[in-house]
C-alpha cells in the first residue's frame, strides 16, 4: 500500500526537517476514491524518525486492511 507522507507542518513549526531521535507523531488517512478519505487516527512512536515512520506505515496498513482498505493510498501528516 503506498503512504505519502507530509511534513509541512512539522517543518512550519520546528523549522527543520523530521530526523533524529525523538517521540514521532502521525496523523493517518486511508484515501479511497469510492468512499473519500477515512482517518485511521494517530499513532505515536519514541525513536529515529525513520523507525517511527516505519512502524507508523506498518500499523495503518494493518488498520486499514481490518476495514477493507487494502491497495488504496495512505496519507501521513508528521505532527508538530
């Protein structure tokens, strides 16, 4: 399943690109044309931004194939 993720608003506030070691905040949609988009929530991880944005795919993928969303598009807003 594809996942785009955004990084605007993490980059507005903090002024910097998402890297390095922290506690990661994701907001995930699950976009699927018949439907619209559904949010799937938040998910929060502590450690390298690349594990959390890892682990954050992986979850709403599993999210979304337990409401039938399998093969749609994934959107991934990295909270400030």
């Amino acid at each position: 399943m594809k996942a785009t993720f955004y990084t605007n608003e993490f980059m507005n506030s903090h002024a910097r690109e998402p890297k390095g070691h922290g506690y990661w905040g994701f907001d995930v949609s699950l976009c699927v044309a018949e439907r619209g988009t559904t949010s799937l929530g938040q998910y929060w991880a502590t450690g390298t931004y690349s594990a959390a944005k890892r682990e954050a795919k992986k979850r709403a993928e599993q999210d979304a194939r337990s409401i039938g969303g399998t093969g749609k598009q994934l959107v991934v807003r990295v909270l400030p």
